[in-house]
C-alpha cells in the first residue's frame, strides 16, 4: 500500500527510501522563485507588494509585462543622477549557490533610457558575505554596459552566499536626463 509522508525529520540515507526520492523533491524546492511579486502583477498602487524602498525614483504599474499583465516602470525623480527600486522584505537564504535575473526595458511610450554606457544594475546584497561574483563587500551585480532597448533584455549573475542570511535586491540605474526611465519584470532568484 501507499502512505503519506507527513514530516522529513530522520529522513536519511539508513531510511531504505530510493535515491531519486528525495532528489526530485530537492530539486522540486530549488526550482522555486524566492522572491515576493516578481512579475509585479499582485496588489494594487506602485508596483504592489514588495518593491519600492529605493531611492529618487517613482514607480508605477504598466501594462502589459513582459509575462503576465503588469511590469514595473520606474523613473528618476528629480535631478538625482542615480536611483533605484529595491526589494521591501529580505529573502532568507542558505549558505549554497544561487542564480539571480532580471529582465528590463526602455519604455516604449518615448521614456528615455538610463545615461549610455551605465545601464542597469542587477544588485543582490546578501548579509552573510558573498563569492563568486563581482561586486563590492557584500553586494552582488550584473550590469548592462549600455541602456536596455526597446525589447525586453536578460540580465543575469551567480553568486555563493557564505552563510545562512538574508538577500535584498535593487534594480540601480544612473540617470542621463530628468525623463530617464526604465521598465523591469520578472526579477528571480532561485538556489542552485
């Protein structure tokens, strides 16, 4: 007969389960996208739950996204040369691998990309420490070299966080003209 698995606690190598068990299962779990509305498309005002504590920016939501009903546009405000949109809640993570995206685009409606050669910055500032990837102390980033175009482009990195911590993101851009936007969907992260 069949039975239910109802707790993993003593689940072990002794316990006379097959191998591939428990390896779908683990990759099951590792297959999930940690991060909280990453397509923008929940909640209502802004760019929903979850995203807007940066910095001399406003955001709103645009439709359509690149998948689902909603991206994120977000726009200098003011005349700061740099702003950025940054995750509201710190991700938990383990000390293991993990792979980040973004995708970002210059608005189609006439917004004006980011300052050229700058472009976006992926950031994933994880508290534990991180290796494997450039970037400054603990922050992780992928960058573009140049504005995003008027298609949707991948920005990607890898990184190891040394220990059990948190992760928050930011989506960083340098301004090149007070009309400077950038719209952004389907930021990941996912453990290796």
């Amino acid at each position: 007969g069949c039975s239910v698995l109802t707790s993993l606690d003593g689940l072990g190598p002794s316990d006379g389960a097959p191998a591939d068990a428990s390896d779908a299962g683990a990759s099951d779990a590792a297959a999930a996208n940690l991060v909280q509305n990453a397509s923008f498309d929940e909640g209502q005002g802004g760019c929903g739950p979850g995203w807007g504590n940066g910095y001399g920016m406003t955001f709103t939501r645009v439709s359509p996204g690149r998948t689902g009903p909603f991206a994120c546009e977000v726009c200098v405000q003011g005349t700061t040369d740099s702003y950025q949109l940054a995750s509201l809640q710190p991700i938990p993570v383990q000390a293991r691998s993990y792979y980040g995206e973004a995708w970002v685009m210059t608005p189609p409606d006439g917004g004006v990309p980011p300052q050229a050669g700058v472009g976006i910055q992926l950031l994933y500032d994880v508290d534990a420490g991180i290796s494997g990837c450039s970037g400054v102390g603990n922050v992780c980033q992928g960058t573009f070299n140049v504005p995003p175009s008027s298609s949707w482009q991948q920005t990607t990195l890898s990184f190891v966080s040394n220990g059990p911590g948190t992760v928050t993101i930011s989506l960083h851009a340098y301004a090149g003209t007070a009309a400077s936007c950038f719209l952004v969907d389907d930021v990941a992260l996912y453990a290796q």
